[in-house]
C-alpha cells in the first residue's frame, strides 16, 4: 500500500535512495528554526489540525474550499484540515489577547494541508515556520521580523549570495492605483494582475492593465525605479543598522495576492532563480478583527517559510550536514553472566546524556563490535569489574583504537572530551 498523492515519508538517515525525503533534515531545519525564533524572543504556540471550515471562508472567501481536505464531521459540523497558520492564530489572540502584555512576539512549526495540483516546491502537505509579531503599529517591528527571516535562513548555512528580500507594500500601491482608477471595486482585480505580472507575457498583462485602465509601461516604470516610501525606508535602515542590508532590497513587483495584507509585504527568492519563493509575509492589520466578529481589533504582521522549497534549497546549494546514527558509546556484553550489571552501565551513561546502545539479545563478540560500527558508534564500553567500589570499564575509541580502563564516573568526561 502507498502513500497519499502529494504527501510524505520521512525516512532516518542513510537514506535508501535519493528521492525520499530525510526526517534527519527535517529536524536539522525544525532545530534552527526554533532556536533563531527563540534567540530574538519569540514564544512558541500551537493550535489544532482541525478547524471550522468558516474561519478559513471568512479570510479568504468560499473559493478557497476548492483548495481543502474538508468535510462534515459526525457532529455535523463543517471542518477542514488547516491550510494555513494566520487564521487559528487570530483565533487564539481574539480569545486570550488580555492575557498577554503587547507587543507579543510567537511562533509554530505546524503542519498544513492543500488540496491542489502538486508542482515543483509544491505537494499537498508541507511544515512551515510561522512568526508573528501582534499589537504594533510601528515599522520597527516589520523590520524586526524580516531580520528574524533573514537570520532563520543564515542559521542553515544561506549567505546574501543565495538569497534576497523582495520588499514591497500594499500602501504604495494602493496610492498608485488611488491617482490612476476611482473604482475601488476594481483593485484586487488589479493586484491579481501585479501580483502576476513576472510570470505572464507581457502582452497578456498589458491587455489586462488596459481594460483597468493602466499602462503597462506605467506600471513596469513604477516597479523598475523601486524607489521606496518613508515607511519602506525607515524598515531598510532598521535592516541596514543590523549589518543585514545585502539582503534586502525594493521590488514593487511583490504585491502578495492576499487580499487581507494591509501594508509592507515581503517575500524571499533564491538569487539564481531556480525555486519558488522561499517565504512570504507582511502586514495584516485587519485579520483579528475580521476573526472575532469586530470585537477585537489588533494590529498585526508575519511570515511563512515552508520546508518542502527550502529542503530542495539546501540541497541544491550543498548545505544539508551529512547525518547518520548518534550513538556515542555500544556497551559491549561478552559474558551473559554480566549482562544485568552491563544494563546499569547502559542506564548510568543515558542518565548521563550519553546516548548508548547494546544488543538485546544475547551475540558473539565480533558480531557485536560489527553493530556498534553498523550504528556508527565513536567508542565501545565493556564492563571488566563490576565490583562496589571497584567497578571498571574498557572504554575504546574506534576512530584512534585508544582504550582506556576507567571508573564509570570518570567515563562520561572522557567521551565529552573526544568530541
């Protein structure tokens, strides 16, 4: 039996074959992720893989259902697998914002699921490192949270030579349209064709832009000259006064197609051009409020980065670590008779943080020393004397083949110290 179309295995390291996908990367890219949201003080959350197909419909209208796994449950409810984090997050700060002193700054690695056609960087289910800053007007923390992404990709090895910011904001562009069109009804169809306008021909954005009435020469002039707002630059010099100003840059071309982002937007694209983006976010001032029926109204802005074009990213650049097994020490048991006594050894090293192996069941010497190189252990253990007071252990390191007979307290130092 195979797996669903679009969706994945996550295999240990070493990989049978190239094409399957490594938990090992997995959680090298989760353990970065974290630790960099953590380092600028952000606080990890979670909601649930289920929600009510309403909150996903009120954001982004009942065309987006086309797009879900949703169904009606048993309790005769109408649910859909999360497409995305934004909307249960509005959900929980509508429900709990008392409790938490503003500005807050959160984060989650969740799980998502879209039922649509699979393409490159793009399958039906993907993690996504999602940050969020909530209660702050100023452009401060737009800048604090495109750094936050820019250092989230350097923590993985990406320099300024491998990736960029797009920046952009729905403002100007909603000051350009305001000059140009009365008719408001007609801006997101506008931005549909903005948002677009790099990955169409030029004749069928420029037809489309002249039953707007716009000229695509107008448009494509105001994108080349990227030249940024008071509030684009206040957020560029923030970056710059960071040391991280190679990594940004205008580009007015970024529009994001959601309709709900309420000023800067952002995305990041690998600079050779081979991927999809690589994350996206921006403001959103009116999602809360939108969530909680108008009872709650909080500003609010953030980004998503999903794993699944950043994976191919790191490979592609040669940046994924060479992973295997992590067993430090294999406890060798030669003598059934000291079996019992060895399994204390085995307890007191994991107590200890070592992590330990052994057979379980009874195996010739030579067969055990071939697991411990099988599971890619630096050193074996065997316990000589197992007398109180006394006890010793033969510690060998099988990369130098030095061995050591030592006090079990004296073991645990010994292998920190070889690295």
């Amino acid at each position: 039996m195979d797996r669903l179309p679009g969706f994945r295995d996550f295999y240990p390291e070493p990989l049978p074959h190239k094409d399957l996908w490594s938990a090992d990367l997995r959680h090298h890219i989760f353990s970065r992720w974290r630790a960099t949201a953590e380092s600028y003080g952000f606080r990890e959350y979670d909601g649930p893989p289920l929600e009510p197909l309403e909150l996903f419909t009120i954001k982004s209208g009942d065309e987006i259902v086309g797009q879900l796994y949703n169904f009606v449950d048993k309790g005769d409810r109408s649910i859909a697998l999360r497409p995305e984090m934004t909307p249960t997050l509005a959900r929980m700060v509508a429900a709990q914002e008392r409790a938490y002193k503003k500005p807050f700054k959160w984060f989650s690695i969740p799980q998502l699921f879209r039922y649509e056609r699979q393409q490159k960087g793009r399958l039906r289910e993907h993690f996504q490192l999602n940050c969020d800053i909530i209660g702050e007007t100023d452009s401060a923390a737009d800048a604090e949270l495109i750094a936050l992404l820019i250092d989230s990709l350097r923590a993985l090895g990406l320099t300024a030579e491998d990736f960029v910011i797009r920046l952009s904001s729905r403002n100007a562009w909603q000051d350009f349209f305001a000059l140009r069109c009365p008719d408001e009804s007609r801006a997101y169809e506008f931005y549909q064709v903005i948002d677009k306008i790099d990955r169409t021909a030029p004749e069928e954005s420029d037809k489309k832009l002249d039953e707007l009435g716009f000229s695509g020469t107008e448009v494509r002039d105001f994108i080349a000259a990227g030249k940024p707002t008071d509030e684009l630059k206040s957020i560029i010099d923030n970056i710059g006064a960071r040391g991280l100003g190679d990594f940004i840059k205008v580009d007015y071309g970024v529009i994001r197609g959601l309709a709900y982002y309420t000023g800067p937007v952002f995305e990041a694209f690998d600079r050779k051009g081979e991927f999809r983006a690589i994350a996206g976010g921006g403001r959103y001032n009116h999602l809360i409020k939108l969530v909680s029926g108008g009872k709650i109204d909080l500003p609010a802005l953030g980004f998503g980065m999903g794993d699944v074009v950043l994976s191919e990213l790191l490979k592609a650049r040669n940046l994924v670590p060479e992973f295997g097994n992590r067993i430090a020490v294999f406890v060798l048991i030669e003598d059934e008779a000291s079996r019992s006594d060895s399994l204390g050894l085995v307890q007191f090293l994991r107590e200890a943080g070592v992590s330990t192996d052994f057979s379980l069941t009874p195996m010739k010497g030579n067969k055990q020393f071939k697991r411990a190189s099988e599971l890619g252990a630096k050193f074996t253990a065997r316990l000589e004397s197992s007398q109180p007071g006394a006890a010793r252990v033969q510690l060998k390191n099988l990369n130098t083949r030095e061995e050591r007979t030592l006090a079990p307290e004296e073991l645990v130092a010994a292998i920190q110290s070889a690295g």
